[in-house]
C-alpha cells in the first residue's frame, strides 16, 4: 500500500508496554515499528488515564509531571506530532458513527439533543471547571514542547457545547 509513517496511542492498554512516559517506552515503541518498516511521526490519544488531570482530582499535579517527561522524550525522539483531546469523563464521542455524507461516504456525527444530560460518568462537567482544569493543563506542558525538536499547534474540532462539559471549546 506504499505506508511508510504512522501515528500511533501509545497506552498501556493498546501497547503492553510502562506508560509512555517511563524511560525507554517511546523509543522501544519507535524501534518496534522501524523494525516493520514504519516510521513513527507522532502519538495520538490520551496515553495513559488523564482523568485527573481532565476532571482536576487529586494527582493531576503528578500526571502533569508524566505528561510533561513525555513531550520531553518525544521531543527527543524528534516526534514532533501530537494528537490529543481535553473531553473531561468521556474521551472520543460522537452520537452518531453511520451518516452517510458528501458522495456517500460513511461520515461521523454529533447532536446535542440526541444525547442523554450527562455522557460522563464523573456527572455533568460545569464549563468553568473544564476551563480551570484545560488552563493548568496548558500552562503546565507549554514550556515542555517549546525546547527544540518540537512543535504545538492545534486543529478545532467540534463546536463547544457549554452543558455537555466535553470541551473548553476553541
């Protein structure tokens, strides 16, 4: 098929492996994949549970110590992508995964009023506390990605939605 680079989330879950953020994780991750002839170019997906840092719970503080130590190796490693969400309790959601869009393709969607109160099993997320929590979360790995060898930027992705508490919205 001619696939020569690949994004890949790095949790435990999906790897068998230490956090990404332990020593040596990421490069074992970047070499198994040389090995099968990809080149890895960046992670995708909460790599490990960021609930506390997401929902502000006891803990965040070290889990955005974890989370800063992986954008360093990345950084490192010149993984210079990254791919993540701020959707407090929930993760990846649309209400709908069989639409049928321009050409007919098979297309993905989302509509408040199909969805019940709260998606989230931490309950309904107040919008102040979403941004509280994405604040510290930005001011927190900001400095990490701005050493060389690594770059930020952001794609926005559906509209915020101030009672689904998913997102603080861009």
């Amino acid at each position: 098929m001619g696939i020569t680079h690949c994004v890949v989330k790095a949790a435990p879950e999906m790897t068998g492996l230490a956090p990404p953020y332990e020593p040596g994780v990421l490069a074992r991750i970047q070499a198994d994949l040389a090995d099968a002839g990809l080149i890895l170019i960046g992670l995708e997906g909460d790599p490990f549970d960021m609930s506390r840092i997401k929902l502000g719970q006891p803990g965040c503080a070290e889990d955005l110590d974890h989370y800063t130590a992986m954008l360093q190796e990345m950084g490192r490693l010149k993984l210079r992508l990254l791919c993540y969400n701020f959707m407090g309790g929930i993760g990846w959601h649309r209400s709908n995964t069989s639409v049928h869009g321009r050409g007919g393709a098979l297309v993905s969607s989302f509509e408040l009023h199909d969805e019940p109160k709260s998606l989230s099993a931490a309950g309904e997320i107040p919008p102040e506390a979403m941004w509280s929590n994405y604040t510290r979360f930005i001011a927190a790995i900001i400095p990490s990605p701005a050493r060389p060898g690594f770059g930020s930027g952001r794609i926005p992705t559906t509209r915020h939605c101030r009672r689904y508490g998913a997102s603080p919205g861009y």
